[in-house]
C-alpha cells in the first residue's frame, strides 16, 4: 500500500467514527428515525394489518420521544404507510425482530451499503486503488450520508443498488438483488435498471426481475388492495406534504416565484441531455450518472437523504472522466467543490437563506450545480473501454 493509499484509509476510517457514534445514537433512538416507520410497516404484514389504515396506523406510530440529539419530538410517522407494501414484504425479517435489534442492524446496513455500493462503483470505473479510496471518502462525508445516518433512511442501500447494477458484467444475482434494492424505495433512482436492459439476454431479465415479482405477488396475497391504500396516501398526505421537500419546485415556492422551478429544471436538465448526446464515448456510468441525476432534479419529493446514491453515482462518472486520458485538475476541484463544499454550505445556511420549517431547502442547489459539473465531464472523450446502448449481450 502507498502513502497516498494509507492516508486516505486513515481518512476513511477518521471520518467514519463520529458517523459510526451518530449512528449508534440512532438506533438507540428509533422511535424518533423514518426507520420505525418502515419497521412498523414490516409488523402490519406479519400481524396481516393495513398500513394503509389511517386510524390503526396513526395508533400504532404516534408517539413522543427523545432524538439522538436529546431533543423530545413526535414520531415520523405521518399519514400512512408511506412506502409500497413490496417495500414492507422485503424488509419483513426486520419486522420479525424488536425494534431495538432492528433498528442497529438497519445502521450498520447504511454503513455497510454505503461503503460496498462505492467501491463497485469505482470498481466499474476501473479507478486505482488511491482513486477508490478517494470515492469513498467523498462519500463518507458527504452531507447527504449524514443525513442517512441521522434519519436512518435508504441512501446506503440506493447507493448499494447502484453499484450492482453498475457492474460491467450484469448477471442475474446482482441484477436481482440491485432491483430489489433499488425497489425499496422506488422513487429515488427507478430509472437505472432501465439503463441495464439493452443488450442483456430476456433469461437474464427475467431472472433478474423474479425475485421483485414474488415480492411483488406476496405483497398482493397478503392486501390485495394496498395498490389503492398507497395511491391514496400519494394523493392525499403525502401530495399536502410536498411543500415541505428538498426539491427545486419547493425552491421556486418558498421564494415565491413559480417560474423558477422549470427554468431551473430545464437549466439542468438541457445541458445534461446535450452533452450525453454529444458525447462520443457514453460509459455505463455516465448512462445511470445522467439518468439518476436527471430525475433527481426533475421529480418535487425528497430529502438530502434521498440524494446520496444520484449523487454518488454523478460523482464516479465526473472522476472517471476527470482521470483519463489525462487528469484534469479543474475537473476534479468542481468535483471536490460540487460534493464536499456546497452541501455542507447549503445545509449550514438553511436558516439564514429562505428559512423554511426548518427544511434545508437551499440543498436543491447541490443536484443542479453537479449536473453543470457532470455536463462538463461528459464534454471529455476518454479513450477507455465502454458500454453504450449497442454493447454486445451479456449473460
């Protein structure tokens, strides 16, 4: 191991003990984390209960605790069950432990995915050793990692989705398990299995896609009409919450001026789309970078949480590109700036800059300003192995 390797494993290992002591007060904590929601929904489905039952819900999460920061706070556990019941059935061995024992294995999950789903990225980017190290520090101390930690919410195993599906090589067991994963909290990154489709065999699809559809088929046996429960928590709590979401459309609101959210969308999102198109050479990871990146600018709900996996997966394709065939130095410090500087800025400033309940509203920043970064990578024509849309079938 080289020096430069050591010191960014001392990093690494550094800045994962305050994360690893926040964690701890987490899962001693989980009355008061979005993970006793998800694990309550576990214990509808063992108990043969309606998540989606207003009344028995509300009954059975409504409750007053004390945070990890010592602070005394109502539960999270607003409206219904906020996820599809596939994400309840998934998670049932969860549900079957005590909320104590769960609640610690679900942290040491978001560390563990986390840490897994970069290194398969920097994996699929063929990065050095340094250069991996370097990903996974970027993503250990990311502010939307931390807020992972904090809430105990589903960025490290997103981000362990990503990194399967990344693979060059994408046989059906990482497929399965990277849409599963992926699955567990749809709206953040369901464009990305989309990019692995092309070129594989429909055995590898269809082996790939069994085990969401046996989840899928439980879920219906045990509430045949959860569809209905969750289109309607969509329609009704969670459509009154989305003012209260880190997106550009919360932005444009809190601001007051509703034009701000497209043409700010549209400042992303052209950019993104002409430079992929433009692009000479499109890896796989600038594919899933695009897409996943694209639609967290487009869609109005979300957390920083709900930003880790897009985001990680913008900053391996901007390193990648940032590397070869020559390093760009400029490249990289956007790259530093987009992923290490500005969230931490933009969530230090939540209360002095358009202070909304709270919130860290002027975080919807971050995933624009990496897609001006990540345009600028594309722009670059690296003259490595890649995987585009014609790549040949894999098995």
């Amino acid at each position: 191991m080289s020096r430069q390797e050591l010191r960014l494993l001392i990093l690494a290992v550094a800045v994962t003990v305050p994360l690893a002591i926040l964690g701890v007060a987490a899962a001693l904590t989980p009355e008061t984390t979005d993970f006793r929601c998800v694990w309550t929904g576990s214990v509808f489905v063992l108990e043969g209960r309606d998540p989606y039952d207003l009344a028995d819900w509300t009954r059975a999460t409504y409750s007053v605790g004390v945070d990890a920061f010592g602070r005394t706070r109502e539960s999270n556990c607003f409206g219904t069950f906020s996820y599809p019941l596939t994400t309840a059935v998934a998670m049932v061995p969860l549900g079957a432990l005590p909320l104590g024992v769960a609640a610690v294995i679900w942290e040491i999950l978001i560390f563990a995915g986390a840490v897994i789903g970069a290194a398969l990225l920097a994996q699929a980017a063929a990065l050095s050793r340094a250069h991996s190290l370097m990903l996974i520090v970027i993503v250990l101390i990311s502010q939307p990692f931390e807020q992972n930690v904090m809430s105990a919410q589903f960025g490290g195993l997103s981000l362990l989705a990503v990194g399967l599906l990344a693979a060059p090589t994408l046989g059906p067991a990482r497929a399965g398990l990277g849409l599963v994963l992926a699955a567990l909290k749809p709206h953040i990154i369901p464009l990305v299995p989309l990019v692995r489709v092309p070129g594989q065999r429909l055995s590898t699809i269809v082996a790939a896609a069994a085990p969401l559809a046996l989840i899928a088929l439980v879920s219906i046996a045990v509430q045949p009409r959860w569809p209905l429960g969750w289109i309607a928590e969509l329609t009704g709590q969670r459509r009154e919450m989305l003012g209260m979401e880190v997106s550009l459309w919360t932005l444009a609101s809190v601001a007051g001026i509703p034009i701000l959210a497209p043409a700010l969308i549209a400042a992303g999102l052209v950019p993104l789309a002409v430079a992929a198109r433009r692009a000479r050479e499109l890896h796989v990871l600038d594919l899933i970078a695009v897409v996943a990146l694209g639609w967290l600018i487009l869609i109005p709900y979300g957390l920083t949480s709900s930003h880790l996996a897009p985001l990680a997966a913008a900053w391996v394709a901007i390193l990648r590109r940032a590397l070869v065939p020559t390093q760009s130095g400029p490249l990289i410090l956007a790259l530093f700036l987009v992923a290490g500087v500005l969230p931490w800025a933009m969530y230090l400033i939540r209360f002095d800059v358009l202070a909304y309940n709270g919130l860290e509203v002027t975080s919807a920043l971050v995933p624009l300003a990496t897609a001006f970064v990540l345009a600028a990578a594309l722009a670059r024509s690296p003259k490595v192995a890649t995987i585009t849309r014609s790549a040949p079938a894999e098995s």
